[in-house]
C-alpha cells in the first residue's frame, strides 16, 4: 500500500475535530422542536378551542353536524343534543358530532 492511502485509513488525532457527544442529540433537538411548534401544539389549541365550542352550546343555537344536518337545539345534556329539524323532526347526536353554529349571531352578516 502506498502512503497516501495508509494516512487515509488512520483515525484522526485525540481532541482534535472529534465533535463533542451532545453535538449529535443537537439535530434531534431540532427536529423535535419544529414538530412540536408547527405540528403538536396547533393541534392541542384547536381541539380546546373545539371542547370549549361544544361546552358553550345553549338551547336555541343553530349547528351543523359533522354529518352535514343542520338543525336548531332543543335539548342539552352533558354528553348528548336534541335536535330539531325545520320540518319539526327530533333527534338526539353526541357533542362531539356538532361541527359549527350558523346562528347570526355567532356569523353576523358582512355590510359591503
């Protein structure tokens, strides 16, 4: 073998460019960070904002379930609503399953 390649093959000196051990968790550091900050916690915000939504229903809003039916509130409970159609029709969903409120005054309408 020739010279060159032996020097190739040696390891580097003691102390000197060995990165220190904390240096390689760095990138993982990182990474964590940015999902927590553009990932994790927009998640955990909406879904209070959306539990505080749901908690603050009152008889007589106008929702919409997930499932697309739109209907007034007649009833609350703690874990389910009666809704009531326009055609008078009554029927009873969980909490969870109400997506938005369409009453005017949740969505006030715009003077252009």
């Amino acid at each position: 073998m020739n010279l060159y390649t032996l020097f190739l093959m040696s390891p580097p000196p003691s102390g000197a460019g060995a990165p220190a051990p904390w240096m390689q968790l760095l990138p993982w550091a990182a990474i964590f960070v940015v999902f927590y900050f553009f990932m994790i916690r927009p998640q955990s915000v909406k879904a209070k904002e959306e539990r505080k939504f749901r908690d603050n229903l009152q008889k007589g809003d106008r929702v919409v379930t997930i499932g697309g039916m739109h209907g007034k509130i007649a009833e609350t409970s703690t874990e389910w609503i009666i809704l009531e159609s326009e055609s008078q029709a009554r029927f009873k969903v969980e909490r969870s399953a109400i997506s938005k409120e369409t009453t005017l005054s949740a969505y006030p309408p715009t003077n252009k």
